[in-house]
C-alpha cells in the first residue's frame, strides 16, 4: 500500500510540475504577445504621425501660397487705384477750385420762397 501512495504523491508531484510548466509557458506567450501587439501599435502610430506630416505640409504650402497669391492681387489693384488717383488728381483739383471760386447761392431746401423775404 505503500507503493501505491508513493506513486500517488509522485503523479501528483508530476501534475503540479505540468500544471506549473503551462502556466510559465502561457504566462511567456502573454508577455510575447503584449510585445507584438506593442510593436504593432508603435508601428501604426508612426504609419499615421507621418501620415499627418504629409498632409499638414501640404496645406500649409497651398496655405503660403493662396496666401502669397492674394498679397499680389492686392497690391495690383493698389497700385491700379494710385494710377487712377494719379491721372484724375489734376480732374479733381480744377473742379473744387472752380466750385469754391464761382459760388451760386441758393436758399436751402428746406426753407420756402416764401419766408425769405
């Protein structure tokens, strides 16, 4: 009888052996995969930040340039309104003085004929 609880204790002793061996392998497959799964989420992230570089190069580049574009068009018509400015300034200076040297008097319009007497 004795054998047979010494082969018991034995099987048993295998048992927890087996049992400790699987949980040190799932334990390392875990560990594995945390690592696998970490390289391939760094990886992705890296994939995307560069992804977004890309894209917020390329709108600040079009953003310069519309920006640029529209400084141009802006100073064109600047410099068309000084050249209209320019060449109707003789115009403009004949007329005020030619109003301010002929006055017409005229009764305000809203005072009748009548009170002016």
């Amino acid at each position: 009888m004795s054998g047979g609880i010494q082969s018991l204790l034995k099987t048993e002793k295998d048992a927890q052996e087996i049992v400790s061996q699987a949980r040190r392998y799932r334990t390392q497959k875990l560990k594995a995969a945390k690592l696998d799964a970490k390289a391939e989420i760094d990886a992705y992230k890296a994939k995307k930040a560069e992804e977004l570089k890309k894209f917020e190069d390329e709108f600040v580049g079009a953003n310069k340039k519309a920006e640029e574009e529209a400084d141009k068009q802006v100073q064109g018509e600047l410099e068309g309104i000084k050249k209209t400015a320019a060449s109707k300034e003789a115009a403009v200076v004949k007329l005020l003085v030619d109003a301010v040297g002929t006055p017409s008097p005229e009764l305000p319009t809203n005072v009748s004929k009548v009170e002016a007497h």
